[in-house]
C-alpha cells in the first residue's frame, strides 16, 4: 500500500467558528486518547515510511490551533516530513505562527468562505513574516461572495498568499441525514463550482503554465505567481487500488485510511 500523505487528527478542544458544511460534523466523532496517539507514533512514523508519504498534514474534528499544545507536539514529531496545518486563522496570531514554524511547520493552509473576514489580511502578513508558505482555500458555495476568479486572484496578491485552492464542498459519501448535509444540498450547485474551475483552467492554459499533476488528477499550475490549483472532492472517504489518499492518524489513537469507516482501521 502506498500512501500520498499522513493526515493528522489533532484532538479536539471545541472550535470558533460554525460553519454550516462543516464536514467533520458529519464523519462521526471520535474519542480522544492521548496516551494511545503517543504509543502509537513510532508506528505511524514507520507505516508513513513504508507507504511512501510525501507529506503530513495537520488537521481535526475542531479547529486545531485551539489545541497548541499537541499541535505543536505532532509538528515536532512529524517535522521530517514537509508539514502543513488546516485552520480557519481566526485564533492564530504571530506568537502562535512562530511557535509553529519553530517546530518545523511549512504551509498554513486557511479555509476560506468569507473574502471580508477582518483577520485575513493581518493572517496573510503574519504568514508572510514567519517565512512559512501561506494557502487560500475557497469554499465554493453559493451563498459566499467571492466574485470571479480573477477576483480571486487579485486578492490573493493584495494579500501576499503563495498558493490558492477552489474546493467543491460535497456530502461525504456513507453519511447520515445532517443538518450540514441538508445546508450542502440546498446552498451548492456543481455548475458554480465546474464555472470557478474551468475558468481557473482556461486562464492558466492561456497565461499560465502548469506545475504538476497531482496522483488524484487535479493540476497545479503557475498563475501570475501564485500556484493555483482545485479540489473536486473534498474528503477522502474511500479508495481503490493500492495507491490511497491520506493515511489518517485519528485522536483516538488508531490509523485508518478513511474518516467515516470504522471499518478502515490499519492498527
């Protein structure tokens, strides 16, 4: 089995901001068990090995930079490996930024919904100044104002963001009846997504020139500075063949390789 990165549930201390898709809401809860995801790490830093990962990515079922301390614990831990965070922004100033990248974190990746949000700005700059590589992700939805691509783009240069992603904000499959589920159905359309996409393509065949082909199919391509690319699904709830997305490294102290199945347990 081979694996194209380690994902990392940081556990859980609440989150501070509701987001109606959120799409842990709708994956199952998980108990934390500290203790366990400490025996563990040796394990999973073999299984990362032997997989072949080329990444870690540092996220959860809340925010994670609500819980520093073990955010900080498995960036240490896992710093061998090019390292990333998942986070809204909204509680990560510049001493926390700096802790991060002290213990070997390279990229913020921040989740983006709303362009007015007051603390992206400052968010960005401070990404900046630590010398870490800053994300923009787009939530594509159809009750975020996010203007047309470009408009992305110019704001992601007014911001100084080093990469930007379009994620389409999709119902895990083998998921229950949700309130989230049921905000997706009413507030997506695959045509507003497929638009964003297409036109992010037409414009970096045009004037841009592409990167990289990621092991899922999506392109990463050079923009006017800015290394763009998409995310048609955005949550790895199952697989075929023995090339997998992510292994999963849950804060219940267990590996598995799919968020809403118990029954893709490794160890």
């Amino acid at each position: 089995m081979r694996a194209q990165n380690l994902t990392i549930s940081i556990p859980n201390k609440g989150c501070n901001k509701n987001c109606p898709y959120c799409v842990s809401r709708m994956t199952g809860d998980s108990d934390s068990k500290g203790p366990l995801m400490s025996r563990n790490v040796p394990k999973v830093i073999q299984l990362a090995k032997a997989s072949q990962v080329t990444s870690v990515l540092l996220t959860g079922k809340g925010e994670p930079t609500l819980n520093m301390e073990d955010a900080l614990l498995f960036a240490s831990q896992f710093r061998a490996w090019p390292l990333e965070i998942q986070t809204n922004g909204i509680d990560l100033g510049l001493g926390k930024l700096r802790d991060l990248a002290i213990n070997g974190m390279d990229i913020i990746a921040v989740s983006v919904d709303n362009v007015g949000d007051k603390h992206l700005p400052g968010l960005f700059t401070n990404i900046k100044e630590t010398d870490m590589v800053s994300r923009a992700t787009f939530n594509i939805t159809n009750k975020m104002d996010l203007g047309t691509f470009q408009d992305l783009i110019e704001l992601c240069k007014k911001w100084g963001v080093d990469q930007m992603t379009l994620r389409n904000v999709v119902i895990p499959n083998n998921t229950g009846d949700t309130k989230q589920a049921e905000w997706i159905r009413k507030h997506t359309n695959p045509k507003l997504y497929a638009k964003y996409r297409d036109d992010m393509i037409e414009a970096c065949e045009k004037e841009g020139f592409l990167l990289r082909t990621l092991a899922h199919g999506a392109k990463v391509y050079d923009y006017q500075g800015i290394a763009v690319s998409y995310s048609d699904y955005c949550i790895q709830d199952n697989n075929s063949g023995e090339d997998i997305r992510s292994l999963i490294f849950m804060e219940d102290g267990h590996c598995y390789t799919s968020w809403n199945s118990k029954a893709s347990i490794l160890f």
